[in-house]
C-alpha cells in the first residue's frame, strides 16, 4: 500500500527519490519521508501529507538534500494515524539503522514487548518502527554484517513486507527484501548505480534493467558491485534474474490531460485495442489466447468457474458472470476475495477460478489464488500489471495490455478486464460449440468496433459536465441497471463515492421497489441504464416508478431512443452494440460523470482521501 524508493550510486539521491516518490504516490499519500545520507550525517525529513508537503521542508534547508545513497516513502497508513512521527523512515534506537517499509508486521506486537524488555524504547506507533529496531537487536546480537541481520530478523517476522534498510556504519550499500509487497531493482551502467522502487516507474528514465524480488528473497546492492540475492529461509544465494523493462516514460505521465484519471478513460480505445490485437481475428472467426488453448481441457470439463477479485475488478468479474453463463453455459460463481478467502469454500480440482486484479498485487485476490490452488483447483490470472505477484501464482493467464493505471480510480482496468472476458468466453463458446460459428463472427465483428465507438461517446464530454453541475450537490444518488448492467450500476456509485465522496447506491434495476424506492423523493438523482436491448420494457416500468415519486432521471439510452426520452430528466446516447457489450459502452458516461462532479466539488480525483491503488494488506 505505500510507496518506496531508494538510491545508491554517484548522483544526487534526493531529487531521484522524490520523483520517484511522486510516481509512486498513487499506492498511498496520508504522508511522506526520505532520509539520505551526505558521509556523516542521517538527514532525515518526513511529514504527514504530501510529497509536496515534503517538498516544502526540504526546501527550507539545503543541507537536507545533500548524498549519493539515500530512501524514501509514501504511506498509506496501517499501523498508527498518519502523523509526523508515524511517517516513514523509521530510525533505530541507536541512530544508526534506517528504513522504510511497505506491508504489515502481523507479530509486531509481541516483538515489541521483548524489545521493550530489553531496554528499547518507540517514538511511534507503527510495527516498521520494531521490524528496524529487532534488526538492530539482532545484528548487535549476532554481531554480523546489515545484510545477515536483516535475513535474520525477517525469520522471526510473520506478515508482509517490501523493505530497505540503510546502516550508517556501511554507507556503501542498501539491504532490501520482500515477502508479500513487490519490490524492484533497477540496475544502472556497469553496476554504478542500483534504484530501488516498490514498482520501475521511479527509475525508467534511468535504466531499462531490474531485477524483480521474489517473495522470500533478499537483496544486497552495493555501489560499483554486483546486486546479491539470497533466499531469507536459509540465507543461501540464488541468481538475480534480470528482466528488460517494457515501461516508457510517456505512459506514466498525464500527456496533456488535467489527470490521470481522464487521461485514463480517454485512453480506453487504445488499451481496447491493445488487449485484443494479436488475439482475435473477427472475419475469420479466431481467437487466440495462449493462457485458454494451452489448458483448454481444464476449461472444458469445469463443473463451474469461480471468478474472485476486489472492487472494479469484482464488478468485472460479474460481467464475467454474464458473459460466459450466457456464451458457454458453464455455470459461474463470483466472489470477493476477502470473503473467499476466509468462509472455507467448496472447491475441487474440476473447478477453473480466474483470478482478476488490475494491479496483481491485491493481497486478498492473492490469497484467494492460493487457496484455490491449495484444493487443486485451475487458476487463470486476468491481470494488468506484468509480472505481478498474482500474474506469478497463478498457472496461466491473459495480461489486459491496458497500460500504466495512475489514477486511483479504475477505468481503463474495467473495459478491458471485459475486453480479456469477452475473449474468454467466446473462445470457449467456441470449442464447446455452445455459440453458433456465424454467432461468434458477429461478436467478435462487434467488439472490434467498440473501441471507435467509445471514442465517438468521449465527445459527450460538455452535456456530461451540464448534468455534473445540475447534480453536483447531491448527498445521495442510486445507479440502477439489468443483466449486462447491472455491474455497470455497481461500477458508477463506486466511481461516483470514491472521488466525490457522494454516497451512491448500485441496484438490479428491479429490486428497487424492495426496498431503495422509499429513499426517492425530488433530491434523489436516479442513474439508470436503459439500454434498447435486455429488458428495456422493465427498466422502462422502473424510470416510471421513479418519476412517480418525483425522483430525477438521468438515463443511459442507445441511440435513436423515444420512449425514455420524454420520462427523463436528462438522456446520453451511447452507439448501438450487441447486449453483451453495453456495459463496455455505457460505463464511459459514469466514469465521466464521477471525474467532473469531483473536479466541481474541488477534489483530488487522482488522490482521494483514504484510498491507494493497490491494496496489499488485508
Ligand atoms: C476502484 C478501485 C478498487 C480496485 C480494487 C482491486 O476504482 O480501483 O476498487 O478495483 O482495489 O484492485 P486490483 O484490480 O488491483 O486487484
């Protein structure tokens, strides 16, 4: 959940890290801190807030600025209020270990109560404040190098972690490790310089090489030597495996646009496109995904598919539902993870789970897959993420190809999670000839004109800021939806409430009148999709119900529609498509809405309060 970053070499390290920590800020930004070290001296700054508020300390004072080796961190709080004292990095007893964190210490407790006893005393309430202090006690202990003491301590550690640790008494290296939360470590030219980083973002202008940690490896870098990585089990030396980045400079910048977020859902034809080029080929009727073909007999003699996530990707994951129930008639289960992973499930090694996670790191997908795996069943990953924790444990998978997702708010994750889903479940019509051949041609004809289409309803944009003023100040709003869109309505209150903290509800369009009608009145807006296909009638009949009670209407409709029209409030237009994708269409509207009533309430879209990206704690 937070971001680190760290640097050793000959250039200046703290510019290199606070850039890195701004690129990092989408993992959590309640506050920030760096420590670097100038031959004598630990300078250390952090502060509840910003980079930028970190920022604004260090410029008062020049000499905090000052070294070749330093680390840094922004927090997404977990043990502690963010506060000064809480923020990172954290100091040992003796001044002389430093380091910065990312994960929880589950035992930390106990840790610090024999800690305690053995004289130490904490300035803060978090457990990454004991993880340095116990790696103090046992490098004294022991009497060994940082590197052993860190492999040691992290023995006696039970929870998740992505560490780098400084000692002031050997200022030429850093000692980093992971076990739950990723870590990166670029390589620079010859060896002369090492970037460490919870992802490569913070140091692709410098270097195209990085060694991605495995879970349970440890890393010792030193300036002008080779990088050592070593198991924590057992201290024994394994090779340091050296990938080539793909990333580039301009995916990770906002290219013109205000934010991440609308440059985001702008960029939703192209990561359309670039999720299914390569895979389909609509004329002639193929599809190919190596993760499906490969394990294709898994798929086809399933019982059921169980698909898990978190979030958006849930509400992905329950177009999923529809997709393939309906193209392959394999019946489909969707579950949150966090609840998966904890009601002791029925599964069986005749079940296919397909595990979706943007950022293949969310820690209760994670532990979902593994426990899907524990009881032998098959699990697919639909990740974005390249190389991720989740694309690794799973046993095969479809990367979404999306690009860099910044922006807090997932978008451009939920179109071609839907995207990779479509695939999936045509393939599979496809070989259990569940789908006619002229069916399956048409759909795939279909999907291929979705991403011009989406670029068309983009153009709304000034009638979705008319509506987005109008409703600016709701307190509450209800997002309704059937069938396909159902998950749709789901996905627009949690994009409405997570960047405009406006409370919005998602409902099966019918259920309303169980219950949610009584909340209608003439403050209430209605967010209600009513697409020509799937039920139009009902939907139709609960517009009426709501404008019955003098709720307001803003009504998602396919072009050319009559009936809705005279009813609302308010109409937007999406282009005409097969049912089974509206929700690719239909769910641009709602992004787009969310992103402007958040923009007129003067909130932080990219950052809002309380969130980070990925969610790699309980
Ligand atoms: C909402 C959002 C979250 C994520 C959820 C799962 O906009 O971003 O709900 O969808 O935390 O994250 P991933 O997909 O990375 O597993």
């Amino acid at each position: 959940m937070c971001g680190i970053t760290g640097y050793i070499g000959s250039r200046n390290a703290y510019p290199i890290i606070i850039n890195g920590l701004k690129r990092l800020e989408y993992r959590g930004y309640d506050s920030a801190g760096v420590m670097v070290f100038d031959g004598e001296q630990i300078q250390l700054s952090k502060t509840k807030g910003k980079v930028s508020d970190l920022e604004a300390i260090t410029n008062i004072d020049e000499s905090r600025k000052k070294g070749s080796i330093g680390i840094g961190h922004t927090r997404w709080a977990t043990h502690g209020v963010p506060n000064d004292v809480n923020s990172h990095p954290h100091v040992s007893q003796s001044g002389e270990l430093v380091i910065v964190h990312n994960g929880i210490i589950e035992n930390y407790d106990t840790i610090r109560k024999e800690l305690i006893s053995r004289g130490y005393t904490f300035q803060s309430d978090t457990d990454t404040e004991v993880l340095v202090n116990l790696i103090e006690e046992v490098k004294k202990n022991e009497n060994c190098k940082l590197g052993k003491a860190v492999q040691l301590a992290l023995t006696n550690v039970i929870g998740a972690y992505a560490i780098a640790v400084f000692d002031k008494t050997r200022p030429n290296e850093l000692v980093v490790a992971r076990l739950g939360s990723p870590i990166a470590i670029g390589i620079g030219k010859d060896n002369e310089e090492f970037f460490v980083a919870s992802d490569a973002s913070p140091f692709i202008e410098f270097t195209r090489d990085a060694v991605y940690l495995e879970d349970g490896e440890l890393a010792i870098v030193k300036r002008n030597k080779e990088i050592k990585v070593r198991k924590i089990s057992n201290d024994k030396e394994v090779d340091a495996v050296i990938q080539e980045l793909q990333l580039n400079l301009e995916q990770i910048e906002k290219g013109g646009y205000d934010h991440f977020m609308l440059k985001e859902i702008h960029e939703q034809p192209k990561a359309i496109i670039d999720t299914y080029r390569g895979r389909m080929l609509p004329n002639e009727g193929i599809i190919r995904m190596a993760g499906v073909d490969d394990h294709m007999s898994k798929f086809l003699h399933a019982d059921r598919i169980i698909i898990v996530a978190c979030g958006t990707s849930w509400h992905a994951g329950l177009v999923g539902e529809y997709l393939l129930e309906e193209m392959t008639r394999v019946p489909v289960e969707v579950e949150y993870a966090s609840e998966f992973r904890y009601r002791n499930p029925i599964i069986t090694p005749k079940d296919v789970v397909i595990a979706i996670s943007q950022s293949g790191e969310t820690a209760d997908t994670l532990a979902a897959i593994k426990l899907a795996k524990s009881k032998g069943a098959f699990v697919f990953g639909i990740c974005n993420v390249v190389g991720s924790s989740i694309a690794r444990e799973t046993h095969a998978g479809a990367y979404t190809h999306a690009g860099p997702e910044i922006g807090v708010a997932s978008t451009k994750a939920f179109t071609t999670q839907i995207t990779v889903l479509s695939l999936i479940s045509l393939k599979l019509a496809q070989a259990k000839g569940t789908l006619a051949k002229s069916a399956v041609n048409n759909y795939l004809q279909t999907l291929q004109l979705i991403p011009s289409q989406i670029e068309k309803l983009l153009e709304i944009d000034d009638l979705v800021k008319e509506i987005s003023y109008v409703y600016k100040d709701a307190t509450n709003c209800l997002y309704l939806g059937r069938g396909f869109n159902f998950p749709v309505a789901l996905e627009g209150a949690l994009k409405l409430k997570e960047i405009s903290y406006i409370h919005a509800e998602g409902y099966p369009a019918a259920e309303m009148k169980h219950g949610p009608i009584a909340l209608i009145d003439e403050n209430m807006p209605v967010f209600v999709i009513a697409t020509n296909k799937g039920h139009y009638e009902k939907v139709v009949s609960n517009i009426q119900e709501i404008k019955s009670r003098s709720g307001k209407i803003i009504a998602i409709v396919t072009e050319g529609d009559v009936t809705v029209k005279e009813i609302a409030d308010h109409v937007i237009e999406i282009p005409e498509t097969e049912e089974a994708f509206t929700p690719l269409l239909t769910t641009i509207p709602l992004q787009l809405l969310s992103y402007h009533i958040a923009i007129m309430l003067g909130k932080n879209v990219d950052q809002p309060r309380n969130l980070a990206k990925s969610v790699t704690v309980e």
